[in-house]
C-alpha cells in the first residue's frame, strides 16, 4: 500500500469548501469615488457535511462571499477551494438557492426542477425521473403539473429547493432563502431543511440575518464584521448524530450563544437596526 506524500493532509482533514484570505474591492464611481473593500482577508473552511451559517450586519459581504464560493464573482485576492482544489468560477459541485425563487413561469413545476438537466443534456425520462425524485424530497409530488403562480411563496421556495437537489451537488449555498417568506412558512421550512440536511448530509453555507435561524439549523456560525467584511466570531453548535435537530428546544439550549452572538454583532456592527436587540 502507496503510503501518502510528506507533508500531504489525510483526506479526511481536507475541507470540503475552503476559502482562503479572500478579499473583494469593488471600485469607485467617477472621478471622487474611492474603492470600497468588500471582504478582507476572508478565511473560511467548511467540513463534509456540515451546515455553516454566516451572519453579520447588512454591508458586511455575506451574499457577496457566498457567491464568490460559488463562482458567480472573482476574489480581487485570494482562492476557493473544494476538496482542497482550487476553482475557477461555477461548478457542479456546487448549487446556489437565492431569496428570489427565479423560477420560470410558463414551465410546470416538474420541468422548472428539470431545467438544470436539460442544460446538460441529460435524456428526458432520466431528467424527469430525477426531477420527481427531487420533488418528493420536498414534498411537492401532487405539484408536479402545477405552474409557479399556482403556488405559495413556501411551496415556489421548495422547489428552487428541489432543483438545486436535482443536480446532486455536493455544496448548496444558500442566500437568506427563507427571509421573504412569513413566520409560520419560514419555521416550516426551517424544519423541512433540517430533515433533509441529516438526509443527505450535504454541505451547506447558509446566509441569514436572523440570529434565531442561525443558532436553531447551525453545526456553526460564523459572524462577520463590517467595514470591511471580515470573521470576527466563531461558534460550534453540536448536533445529535442521526437525529432531526427540535428546533425550538435548540434555541433555548443555546440561549446563551444566542446572546453572544448579539453581542458580537452590537460591537461590529454600524447598522442603526443592530442598536435595537430584536428577537430573530
């Protein structure tokens, strides 16, 4: 048996998303803008199955690193990573969810699923079979003909779900995509993600405002800071193995994080929302 090379990490230490000293300079408009920097210096790694959430005040870049881990921007400096691999832009590795649903209104909810597969060419009963598979995790089997206008807010939500699900990525990053949906739909969805995370055990990167919503799905949060984005905090929130997280009684257990995090984002945060503690 090949012994590894020296120096070489086991593979099992390796992160399944790194990002490494990021940083983000957005340049400034006419002749008196200055640059203002994003992201600085932005170290992040993300084990195999974990779910990790990023919040901070609004300003702080969470949406803005999310979608450099998914390629959809360039870092002004430094690398992603996955499986220890440097990328360059988008792969099939990895899925974005957005707030917006971005469904497509004049195709049923089965072939908005399928979209992705008839991107890449894959043959229509596998596409369609897959694409029902990727419903029924979602629970929307008796939607499949329906059209998104059909549909609830949550329910067009689950399937922008069931479709980033459809192509089996490895990474799913999510952009506050439960915060345009009520309370009552929000904590249903929190519940379904929850379920269907211990499922599948993909990796996950969920960006949110609400500090409860952090602490009820999270292995950990991570909190970044403003002016410019940066990791300020770190906090680990163990999981029962093989269960469903109940999620109101992990709120309570980890109250005291919660408060922690508040603090943390009172101290590093400018926005005049953050002068007021709120309950999410």
């Amino acid at each position: 048996m090949s012994e590894p090379a020296a120096g070489a990490a086991p593979a099992n230490t390796v992160p399944k998303l790194g990002i490494d000293r990021v940083c983000r300079t957005f340049a400034g408009v006419g002749k008196q803008g200055s640059a203002t920097v994003a992201l600085h210096n932005v170290s992040l790694d993300v084990r195999a199955g974990e779910l990790v959430s990023i919040i901070g005040p609004s300003g702080c870049g969470k949406s803005t690193l999310l979608e450099i881990a998914g390629g959809l921007q360039e870092p002004t400096s430094g690398r992603v990573l996955v499986d220890g691999k440097a990328t360059s832009g988008p792969g099939p590795e990895r899925a974005i969810i957005f707030q917006s649903y971005a469904l497509f209104p004049w195709r049923s909810v089965l072939r908005n699923v399928a979209f992705p597969l008839e991107v890449g060419k894959v043959p229509k009963a596998e596409r369609e079979a897959r694409a029902a598979e990727a419903l029924r995790l979602v629970g929307l089997t008796k939607f499949q003909s329906h059209y998104p206008a059909q549909l609830s807010g949550g329910m067009r939500q689950r399937v922008a779900i069931a479709r980033a699900f459809v192509r089996d990525p490895d990474i799913l990053l999510m952009d506050e995509p439960f915060g345009a949906l009520d309370a009552i739909t929000r904590e249903l969805l929190q519940e379904q993600l929850s379920a269907l995370h211990l499922q599948q055990r993909k990796t996950v990167v969920f960006v949110t405002h609400s500090v409860s919503e952090a602490v009820r799905l999270s292995d950990r949060i991570v909190v970044l800071g403003i002016q410019p984005g940066r990791v300020v905090g770190s906090f680990t929130l163990p999981r029962d193995p093989g269960q469903v997280a109940d999620l109101p009684q992990r709120e309570r257990e980890f109250s005291d994080i919660r408060d922690e995090l508040w603090n943390l984002l009172l101290r590093h945060g400018n926005s005049p929302a953050l002068h007021v503690k709120q309950p999410g």
